[in-house]
C-alpha cells in the first residue's frame, strides 16, 4: 500500500502516516503485513502533488493536515480538495511539538535565521517576540527546513522542526516544545479516491458547498442542518477561484442524531445551494491527550 504526505521524513505528516500504518496493523486489517515491507509512504513537495496524486491513483491513500489547535483550519490545503474525487475515511490527531535546531556550534544568541513551514512559525510568535533579532524564514515543510540547515552547515542558521526531525537529520537541540501553545495538536484526514459504489461510513461528515449568491444563502443552508439535527462542528469560508468576493464554504457536522439518510441531506442540500461535494465521512475519534 502506497501512501501519500506533504513532506519527507521526519515531518509531522510522515510521523501521522507511520502512526496511521501502525493502526492498522494493530487491528489486524494486514495480517501478513509490517510497516517497513508492505507500506510505502511517498512523499510530495506540496498539497497540490500530494492530492493529484491520489486522484491518478499513484498512491492508495493519502494523510493531510486540515486544521491545527492554534492556527485553525488549514486552507492552502482545504481548496485542493474542492471539486476532485477524493473522500476522507479516517481523522488523526498528532501532537505537536516544535524543536529549535542547528549544527554544533549554534547558540540562540547567535542566530541570524529561523527556517520552517509557516504553520509552525506562526504557532511560535512569542519566541520572535523575544528574539526580535532573529528573522523567520518560510519554508517548504517543517522537516525540510532541518534537512536545509543541516546542509548549510551555518552555526548562525537554525530550523523548527519535529524531534524526530532534528534526531534524523543530525542537528544540535537549542531548545525543546517552545511553541505558543502547549496544547497545540494537528487533526489529519486520511482520504482515498472516491468510490461510487462504495458505501461510506461514520458519524462526521464533512462538505464542501457553494451557496447561491442571494440574500439568505448560508441562513438558509445552516437550517438544512439545524431541521435535520445534525451539528455543526466547523464552518471556514474560502474564496471562490475566478469569482472575486464570492465564497464556498468547508464544512463539518456530527450525524450521530440526524434525522435522515445521507442520500437526503444531501439532495436538500443541492435544492439550497449550488454546489454540494461530500469530502469526508468517518467516525470521529478520541482527541488524544498531550504529553
């Protein structure tokens, strides 16, 4: 089984895929399988190759962040999964703790640079604050940013990255779980491609949707909800492509009390909106504790 990430080794989406794999193994869905032999996890430089992917079927399944504790949802990727047929089976969470790192030598007080994704920059703007010497530089993802400064070799260079990151790429720790938040958490989907003839299911679901641009339109699709008892976990407003100052929105909503069939909430779904794609249907798991 090949499976997709956003990242290299030693990234928060490599450490979720593994942990993914590891579920699975243990209730026994592979048998005759281990992590190292029969799973392959194939990595991408951005959301866009990584969501492609799956729909050219390169790869079986693919496990993508979409929203973080403190930064809220993560849109860059939420609009590469509008209008592919792509559908969410599983959720995961990994607890997030951001390592400072660089070669031996390095010194906080010496640091020109910071390098890492921009995710994990903003979810460490106290440490800027108190280093207003140090320049926060945007990277491709938090594990490539250890690999790069590993390979500059500069003392004065230093990454934000997993510890597993630092560990793997051979970096010196300057300091450990320094991010905003302690608490700070990532929840992954887990999607394949869609399958028509599959029956999906799970007590979350989640869709992307387009409301007619009328007064009344998001009024009039929350009620759908609200009449059907269904509730709202989410709602992040994205804007349209090539329609300026129009919006869809991603939403979330728990189906535990809903009062219909999926195949009607969504056909009344349509009569008050535009464009409705299911994205996700899965059951909704434990919220891990941090430690």
């Amino acid at each position: 089984m090949k499976i997709g990430i956003q990242g290299i080794a030693g990234s928060y989406s490599e450490m979720t895929a593994r942990d993914y794999i590891n579920t699975l193994l243990t209730k026994q869905l592979h048998t005759n399988c281990d992590l190292e032999n029969d799973f392959e996890v194939v990595m991408y430089s951005n959301f866009c190759e990584t969501t492609q992917a799956l729909v050219d079927e390169d790869v079986d399944l693919i496990v993508v962040p979409v929203e973080n504790s403190t930064t809220g949802a993560i849109t860059k990727l939420l609009d590469q999964l509008r209008y592919k047929p792509v559908m969410g089976i599983a959720e995961a969470y990994q607890p997030v703790s951001h390592n400072l790192w660089g070669v031996a030598g390095s010194t906080i007080e010496e640091l020109t640079t910071v390098y890492s994704h921009p995710e994990a920059l903003s979810q460490c703007t106290s440490f800027f604050e108190q280093h207003p010497y140090i320049e926060a530089k945007a990277h491709d993802d938090t594990a490539r940013a250890s690999l790069h400064v590993q390979e500059l070799k500069n003392p004065k260079v230093a990454a934000i990255s997993s510890a597993r990151a630092g560990e793997l790429y051979g970096l010196t720790p300057l300091l450990k779980d320094f991010q905003d938040e302690k608490s700070n958490m990532t929840r992954f989907y887990i999607l394949e491609k869609y399958q028509a003839s599959k029956r999906y299911e799970g007590n979350v679901l989640a869709f992307y949707i387009e409301t007619r641009h009328e007064p009344g339109a998001l009024l009039k699709l929350l009620q759908v909800f609200d009449i059907y008892n269904g509730n709202l976990l989410s709602l992040t407003a994205r804007p349209i492509q090539n329609q300026p100052f129009t919006y869809g929105f991603f939403l979330e909503v728990t189906a535990d009390k809903m009062t219909v069939s999926n195949e009607i909430l969504i056909q009344t779904l349509e009569q008050v909106a535009e464009h409705v794609q299911l994205l996700a249907q899965f059951d909704q798991v434990k919220r891990p504790n941090r430690t």
